[in-house]
C-alpha cells in the first residue's frame, strides 16, 4: 500500500496507513455493507474483515488508488460472506428475539436438565468405536462433508455413512433409554 508523498516518491506501507484508512474508509464502508449485505450480515465484521484481509496481504506497497482497492476488498469480502452462509443454511436460521423467545432457557431447573442432557450424550459418544465416534464428531462438530471425513480418515464415502448412521442410531437408542428411565 505504498503512498506517495507529495514529492511524489514511493514510501512503505505501515501499520499506522492502516489505522488512517480504518478512520477515513470505515465509515463508508459500513455504508457499503448496510446497503448491500443482507441483515443476518453484520457490518461492523464485515468491515474488520476487510482490514483484515489486507492487513495479511504480504506486498502492500503495488496498491495504487487505496480507496478502489479496499471497495474491490469489500465486494470480495461480501460475495465470500453470502457463499459461506448460503452454505450454511444462513437464511433458514431465526434471530433469537428475547420478547418472543423469552428468557427461559435461564431457568436453574432447565440448566441442569440440559447440562444432564449433554452428560448423556458424550456417555453415550464414548460407547461407540472410535472411527464411528470420530467421523461423527468430524461431521457434527468440524461440519465437514462426508467426502471430506473421508478423505481424513482414509475411508470411503460409503464408510462414513454407514458410521454415522451407525452413530445416530446408537445415540437415538441411548438417549430414548435413559429418557425413560
């Protein structure tokens, strides 16, 4: 991101241009993104997501009009945000809105319920073999797809559906038993 002086030569980027582009492009691109991204978007992150992407950019000083660069940044930042939540389901989530939803997961008795809940379920996580067990914890709590699971763990696709199956059906069971008991 190299700047010239009025001298007209080429200085070195450094992190306090940086800090002067947070203040002076900030604002505006906040705008940007208010205008552009969808509200389940925020702003605030898509912007520090820009700074930080050209922050990790390893030859600042071949930036020539600073401010096209960090709007061209921006559209980057956003189209990668939109994939990333369209893969996610980002549109099928609801906001949590404390009016409607209420506050009654703060309930003592609801507390302990669900840290007993979660008890049972990594009880039951440890009774399966462990590739069943990684493979679910890969998919579950990596979200990774099953040609990825398969491809870390060496198996085929059709492996790691028969595992989680295999997991999910053992977890059903085990977590219907001790619901009646």
């Amino acid at each position: 991101m190299g700047h010239r002086s009025r001298e007209g030569t080429q200085r070195e980027q450094t992190p306090a241009d940086l800090d002067v582009w947070v203040r002076k492009y900030g604002s505006a691109l906040r705008n940007y993104f208010r205008k552009r991204a969808p509200a389940t978007l925020d702003p605030e992150d898509l912007v520090q997501e820009v700074f930080a992407k050209i922050a990790r950019k390893a030859d600042l000083t071949e930036i020539s009009t600073v401010e096209s660069y960090l709007f061209r940044t921006a559209n980057s930042v956003l189209i990668d945000s939109l994939r990333r939540s369209a893969a996610r389901g980002g549109g099928s989530h609801e906001t949590f809105e404390e009016d409607r939803h209420g506050l009654a997961d703060s309930d003592p008795e609801r507390v302990l319920i669900g840290k007993e809940g979660v008890k049972r379920l990594i009880s039951a996580l440890y009774e399966l073999p462990a590739p069943v067990r990684q493979a679910f914890a890969l998919y579950h709590f990596e979200q990774l797809r099953h040609s990825e699971i398969a491809k870390n763990l060496g198996i085929s696709v059709s492996t790691v559906e028969k595992y989680m199956a295999r997991a999910n059906a053992h977890l059903l069971r085990r977590l219907d038993d001790s619901d009646r008991s």
